[in-house]
C-alpha cells in the first residue's frame, strides 16, 4: 500500500467514524504541506502576536500552513461575535505578509453549546489539518499551538525535523512561561505551578511509569496518519490534552524534543476549569496552587509499579498500605487484573496491557485519592526537593522557587 492510499484510507475511515463537524472549505495554495499548525482562538486578544512569533521562523521550502479555529460559544454569541467577526477580517488582510507560512482561518462560529470549548476547536482544526494531509497524498505534522503563545525561532524547522530523522508519531516539544514584565504576584503563581507541572511529571518518570511525558495543549505535535488511527482529538472543554496524547503515548513513537521552545502565556484566565489560566486565577485568589501532591502520594504509586512483575501469577499486590488496598477495591482491581491476564500472551505483553488500563488518567485519580483521603498537599518547593534527594538532582533545602524551578527546567532538557 503506498503512502498516498494510505492516508486517504485513514482519513476515509476516520471521516466515517470520528468526524462531527463539517468539511470547512479552505483554498490553500501550498503543494504537499509538510507542516500544519492548529491554534484555536477564542477570544485572543494576542493571537496577532503568536503569529508573528511563528513569521520569525525561517523555513527554507515555507511548506507550513497555520490553520486558526476562531471559535466562541453560542451563548455568548452577541457579546464576542463583533469581536471575532472583526478579528476574522484583520486576519485575512493580513495574510500576504506572512513569509514563514500560509495563513488560513477557519471560523466555526455559533456552534451548539455542547460543542464549544478548546476540545472541540482543537478538533475542527486538527480535522481540517487532516483532511488536507490526505487530499495532497502526504502523511504530514500535526502541531498545535494556543493562540495566546510565542514560539522560538527554530520552532518550524526543529518540529519538522524531528519528525522526519527520529520517525516518530508523538512529539513533546519543550515549553517555558515566560516571565518577564509580570508583577511580582502573578509572576509567584506562574513559576509555582510550572514547578508543579515538572514535579509531577518527573515523580511520574521516577515512579516507574512507562508515558512520562509533559500533556501540555500547547506544546504538542502528531503525525496526520496516527491522529486518525487514533480517534482524533476529544471534544472536552478542559483537559483535551491530556487526554489525547495518553493515548499517544500508549500507541508509541514518542519523542521529547530538545532545540525549540514553545512559550504559553502566564495570564489569568476563567474559560476553561482547570489549567494555567485557571491555575493563575486560583493563585490570585488564595494561593493554593502553591501546593501540589504529596511526595507520599509518588511514593505510594512506585510500590504499586514495583509489585507489577508478580501480578501476572497472584492477581494481589505486595507490600501496600491498606488504604492502597482499599482504592483498588473501588476500582475492581482484581478483576481488571484477571482479564489483562487472560488477553495477554507473555509477560512482556501483559506489562504492555497493564499501562494500556492503569494509564495517565487512573494515574491521576488514584493520586486524587490520596490526596483527598490520605496524605493531603505539600508546598511544591518542599516536595520537588523531596523528589530532587530519590533523583540525585542538585537542589539544596531552602533554595527558593525560582532556582529550583530553573533547575528543574534543566533536568527536563536532558
């Protein structure tokens, strides 16, 4: 099967399955894309500079596309349709001066209210991005960014390269919030919660968890013929991200890339529940993303990671606290356990089974359940040191937010 039947299969198949919107109709003049970039934009009062972030890179054959889903929900159709409408012109009149790549807008205005939100403009996009991948026969780069973000200069060139000499189908790009020109509260909050996301992240890694990974919207790429394979992006309002790349993660091919950085914006912002507008706006109000999980909370996880390998024979794990004992409990662990058993060939491939059910999500809410049951929060300084000493990671007691973040930021660089 070659490659140009081979895409056009899996958007066939994807078309039939998984598509819920209509084929927007976009005139692109670039042949054979290599490259579309996805941002979805409600709302972006900085989405004129995200795109000049993006011009600054210098990309030799400008196979780019930049595919913006100016999106609002309906129920707020009269108070931001002037707005977009407004900003779907600016957009347009703009498109000639781009020289890094070919600017297309699409705009999915007045939706149904269950399907708004950052999930279902992100699939629109991605969608799109798809369906012009299989019409020019190429199994080509999915990257999202937000429309509130600046990238580095070799951003373009680095995602493209990446995909094609590492053939991989997942890629993470770095990220850092920028700080500059924040007052000192909101600065505080943006530097503690990337502290948070590093932290967790990386106990994740130490826990013995096989994906890893950052699950940052923003800061995400996908090969076109593993984004339909896979089922496409999910609708949710918040937390699309993590979602779709747990489940590429699971499918394999994952890359953390180094050389390009993607920089989201530190604002505070009530539009989706959770993340890190939501989490600046949780901050501003009473500091409570100053906390993160309980290293206990890691510690606890690794013991059940540890036990896996004597699972395949007694179905119970060794060595947990009861209260572990008890979470599994509501989970049918037993039972999962039995089945990934009987599905699975070797111990390898049992292994394999185990990850595809105990994924990032269950990861997550069995966390939840020790926080809220069990161990409770600790300030994220005193936890990422705490983690720095299982990790041989030079970070000293006391060292401050800012520097251990920064040491972080270079641990996540290797």
């Amino acid at each position: 099967m070659s490659k140009t039947q081979n895409i056009s299969d899996v958007f066939k198949n994807y078309k039939e399955r998984f598509l819920y919107w209509p084929e927007y109709e976009i005139s692109y003049s670039t042949e054979g894309p290599e490259t579309i970039v996805v941002i979805p934009a409600y709302h972006e009062d900085q989405l004129l500079t995200t795109l000049e972030s993006l011009d600054q890179n210098k990309i030799g054959n400008k196979k780019v596309i930049v595919l913006v889903v100016l999106n609002y929900p309906v129920k707020l159709g009269e108070k931001w349709a002037e707005f977009h409408h407004v900003q779907y012109e600016i957009l347009n009149k703009s498109k000639k001066f781009y020289k890094s790549f070919e600017l297309q807008v699409i705009q999915a205005f007045d939706l149904p209210e269950k399907r708004t939100g950052v999930g279902a403009a992100r699939k629109i996009g991605m969608d799109q991005a798809l369906k012009i991948f299989a019409d020019s026969g190429s199994d080509g780069i999915i990257m999202c960014l937000d429309g509130d973000c600046t990238v580095s200069q070799d951003y373009l060139r680095t995602c493209t390269a990446y995909f094609a000499d590492h053939k991989c189908n997942t890629l993470v790009v770095p990220f850092e919030h920028p700080t500059n020109n924040l007052d000192l509260l909101l600065r505080e909050g943006i530097l503690a919660y990337e502290l948070h996301l590093r932290y967790y992240k990386n106990a994740l890694k130490w826990t013995g968890f096989p994906y890893a990974y950052h699950t940052v919207g923003s800061s995400m790429g996908v090969r076109a013929s593993v984004y339909g394979k896979l089922g496409g992006m999910n609708r949710r309002r918040a937390g699309e991200d993590f979602y779709f790349l747990n489940k590429c993660f699971a499918y394999g091919g994952v890359i953390e890339m180094s050389g390009a950085t993607v920089y989201p914006s530190a604002r505070v912002s009530d539009r989706v529940p959770f993340g890190t507008g939501r989490a600046q706006e949780e901050w501003m109000k009473n500091k409570r993303y100053k906390n993160t999980y309980h290293f206990d909370c890691w510690r606890d996880l690794k013991l059940v990671f540890m036990g896996i390998d004597t699972l395949n024979q007694q179905y119970e794990l060794q060595n947990v606290p009861e209260y572990v004992l008890s979470f599994f409990q509501e989970i049918n662990f037993v039972e999962r356990i039995h089945q990934i058993q009987s599905g699975s060939n070797n111990p390898g491939s049992f292994i394999k089974n185990f990850y595809h059910w105990f994924d990032g999500f269950l990861v997550m809410k069995f966390l939840n359940y020790l926080r809220d049951s069990v161990h409770g929060e600790m300030d994220v300084v005193e936890a990422a040191e705490e983690l720095a000493k299982q990790i041989d990671l030079p970070i000293e007691d006391g060292i401050g937010l800012e520097l251990c973040l920064d040491t972080y930021r270079e641990l996540d660089k290797r």
